[in-house]
C-alpha cells in the first residue's frame, strides 16, 4: 500500500527530529566530557627526546626579572633571540586581552636537539578559563599575518608565516604549544595521546625539589643535552666533563644571577646503571683541599672518596676492571689538573688507602742508572721533597675520564697525603716551588669567589677558566662571557646528589 505525500511528510518529520535530537546529544555528550575533562599539563606533551625544559611562574615574571638587576637573560640567549623575545613580550603588553593570561600562566621552553639545529617548543598552561582569550589571540593573528589551517589527528595546527619564519601553533586541552618545527609539534601532540605519560610522572616527581621562590628553573635531560653538545665540538664544555658526568640522567635546577655569578643549584638524579653505587651513596663530608692546587690553575677535576673499596665502584666501567697498577695503589681520591708556565703542565694525584704499599710499588718503579757496576734509583732532592724518575703509563686513564694530556707518569713525588705525577721532572719541579711559596687555589682570589655560592665538601668537583674565543660558533653568546665555572656534587640519599653550577660572568 503506498504511502500518502501527508504520511511522508510526517516520517520526514520525524526522522528528521530524531536526526536533530541525536546531534544535539552527541553535542550536549562531548561538550559536557570537554567541560569534565581535566586540563593537561604541559608535561604531558614533553616527549622523552627533550633536552632541556626551561619553565618560569608566567610570561610577567620572566619581564619583571629582565627588568631588574638581577637580569641575566641578555647573557643567556644570542642577541638575534633577545631581540625575539622582547618582540613577544611588547606584542603581550599590547593586546590588553592577553594581560591576565601573561599574569598567571606558567610557561616551559623546551630544546629538542635535531640533526643540523636544535628545534624550540613553547608551552603554556593555559587551562580552559582562558578559552575565550585564546580564541581572541588566533583571531588577532589571523588578521594581520598570513596563516593557515589543516586537521592533524583530533587538533587544528595553525602555521603562521612571518619573514622567512615560519611558526606552527596549536591550542589542545588547555595548553598552547609554539614550535618553528612542525615534526616538533606532531610529536608533542601525539605524546599527549600516551595513555601511560611516563614522562608526565618523571618530571613532576623532579619538579617537586625546585624552589617556588626563584622565578625561573632548569631541568637537563643529561644523556641527550650530552650527545648534542658532543657535536658542537666546544671549548666550553668538552668531552671528558660530559664523561665524568655519565652517571647524571636528570637535574633539576633553580636559576638565580648574583655578583657577576650565574648559579645554577638543586639536585641531579643518577641514572639506572650507577643506582646504588658505593662512590655516589657514600655520606662521607669530605672538604675540597685547595692547598693541593696551584694557583691560576686553568682545570682542576677531583673525585674525592673515603675509601678503595667505595672508589672502586666510581662507575661501572671501573668495578671489575682489571688494573694491576690502580689495584695496587689502591686510590680513595684523584685529583687532575692543569696549569700554564712556559708551557702546558698536566699534573694528577691520589690519595692511597695503603700508603705504605703505594710507596712499596712506586719505589719498584723509579728508573735506575748504572754508577760503578751499581745500579741506583734515579731520584734527587728538593728541599725534603724527593721527586722520582719512573717511566709508567697513566694507569687512571683506562678507567677515568681524564684528558689526554697525560698519557705516561715520567716522575713522582710524596706530600701527605697525596702522591703527585706528572709527564715531566721540570713539571714537578716548577710545582714544588709553587707549593713552597704557597701559591695555590687557597690565595687564587677567583677560585675562592666561588666558595659562596659552592659547598665546602663534594664527591666530584670541576673548576675551568675559559679565555674569550671569539672562533666560536655554536655558543658564541655565552663563551665569549663567561671567564670561568666551578661544578660541584655531593651525595645526598640513594640516586640523588646535590648539584651545584656556578659561572662568572664578565662585568
């Protein structure tokens, strides 16, 4: 039987009421779920691939702090990016509707290290609350830039083209994300589909050490800032430091700008491979001995332990490795370091569990010559210091990370309770007489300024003066400031150590 045109209208009617009534719940169902969902954290779009995460209380308080005397952002970032960044910050004061976002939002600055450049992702914690203010800001840039829109997964990605710029932004579940990369973006944006957010747990649980009174904080993904530092091939930071510092996985700094001094402090996690190790664990208070040191010195490295047994497990590549010499010397301390005469002097010492045995040992390997059918150790003396020839290979070296410069031990000499080498007689020589004037880090005015803002005790400590280099390119902003750096770190409890990173900066 057919259907009447009155019978038609009305199940049109009705289908389409019912049509009409399902899109109003599923709209009603997804505007109550975005309403109910929690905002994200910024965390949650931070991939494992990060290097660096520079997070500050809001946009007002980086200014407040740029204005003030205790700036230290013109040091940190190349002329061309402060530049940049006073550009973003007049854009904030002028558009009014962005005042209370600038105010109260915290943002984070992240570098991801890529194959030619580092790639720079900006996030801000935004929340919902600011949902109006932000469709406001996209309106403001589609008005007077050339932007464009495309769909990537459930978000809207806007790239923006300024000059020969071009930036990517996408607002998703509270959060802003800025990046000039647009892999960088998608990969944020699919991290913030990982149900697990194993970062997310990872970063708040370092979050929780940083001080709420510094306006501005650091945290370093050690292993990946290491490898991308690594290809920079630098002066400021070389490789035997980023070395010695293997066992740091993730630090968690406050930043502050005092006295011509950029400090960084807070604490550094070790990572899996050194958790429980007998160095990094020990509570020992041992004091920094500057009086080992001569003055002016240009690079002092020092590992400083309370026994054999406990600097035997210093690293993983130590324990278990066979060294007659090391073993036998049995080293509770080592200390590197350098210094300028007429030419380059390389100089380390230890200090021995077993004195007696070190000397036994060494004494075995003084070199000797042949005086009337005799043989007699080749030795003489400076004052009541002995120096002894001996011609061994720098057993430290296999297992530390140490420069080059010293690859063999060409003569010794004892001050307690240390045992100092160098690849030179004339070296140990010229050293003696600086021990003998006094002439060591206690009196070097430079080295002591640190002393206020540094631990007097420490398991590791690398102190560096840099000359300006004007060759360099990568981080040419900030080498040709800084005039020296004293890191230091010092047990704390089971996989964390207090980390402490104090530059000079130039006047």
């Amino acid at each position: 039987m057919a259907l009447s045109r009155k019978n038609i209208l009305q199940l049109l009617a009705v289908s389409l009421t019912i049509l009409i009534l399902a899109g109003m719940i599923v709209f009603f169902v997804k505007v109550y779920a975005y309403v109910q969902s929690p905002d994200a954290s910024a965390y949650d779009f931070i991939t494992p691939e990060v290097a660096l995460i520079v997070q500050a209380d809001n946009l007002t308080a980086i200014q407040t702090l740029d204005a003030s005397d205790k700036s230290f952002l013109r040091l940190l970032l190349a002329p061309h990016s402060y530049q940049q960044w006073q550009a973003v910050m007049r854009l904030c004061n002028e558009l009014h509707f962005l005042k209370s976002m600038s105010s109260s939002c915290p943002i984070k600055l992240c570098l991801y290290p890529r194959e030619s450049s580092a790639s720079f992702l900006f996030l801000i914690e935004v929340s919902k609350s600011y949902r109006k203010e932000v469709q406001s800001l996209f309106a403001y840039l589609q008005q007077h830039h050339d932007v464009q829109s495309f769909a990537y997964k459930d978000w809207e990605v806007y790239q923006l083209k300024y000059k020969e710029h071009t930036l990517y932004y996408v607002y998703a579940q509270g959060v802003l994300l800025f990046g000039f990369d647009q892999k960088t973006i998608y990969q944020s944006l699919n991290q913030g589909k990982n149900t697990e957010k194993l970062m997310n747990a990872e970063l708040r649980a370092l979050e929780s050490t940083l001080r709420s009174n510094h306006p501005l904080h650091v945290m370093v993904h050690h292993p990946v800032l290491h490898r991308y530092v690594r290809h920079k091939n630098e002066a400021l930071v070389e490789e035997h430091l980023l070395d010695a510092l293997s066992m740091c996985d993730w630090s968690a700094l406050d930043i502050r700008y005092m006295d011509q001094k950029l400090i960084l402090s807070g604490y550094v996690l070790l990572n899996k491979e050194y958790e429980g190790s007998r160095f990094y664990d020990s509570q020992a208070q041992i004091a920094i001995d500057c009086g080992l040191i001569p003055a002016s010195s240009i690079r002092y490295m020092a590992w400083q332990g309370d026994s054999y047994d406990r600097f035997k497990h210093l690293n993983p590549l130590i324990y278990g490795t066979t060294n007659d010499l090391f073993d036998m010397m049995k080293p509770r301390s080592v200390y590197f370091f350098q210094r300028f005469t007429d030419s380059l002097c390389s100089y380390l010492a230890f200090a021995s569990d077993d004195i007696d045995e070190a000397h036994f040992h060494l004494n075995n390997a003084i070199t000797q010559n042949l005086v009337d059918n005799v043989f007699v150790p080749d030795t003489f003396h400076v004052g009541t210091h002995t120096i002894g020839k001996i011609d061994l290979p720098n057993f430290f070296l296999p297992v530390l990370p140490l420069t080059a410069d010293l690859k063999r031990f060409k003569a010794y000499t004892y001050i307690a309770p240390y045992f100092i080498f160098s690849d030179k007689d004339s070296h140990l020589l010229a050293y003696l007489s600086a021990f003998k004037n006094h002439e060591t880090l206690c009196k070097d005015a430079r080295f002591q300024d640190f002393n206020n803002f540094c631990s007097e005790q420490a398991h590791f400590m690398y102190y560096k003066t840099l000359q300006t280099d004007s060759s360099s390119i990568h981080f040419k902003h900030l080498q040709s400031k800084a005039r020296a750096y004293r890191l230091q770190m010092d047990a704390y409890r089971k996989n964390r150590m207090f980390f402490t990173l104090v530059i000079e900066m130039e006047d």
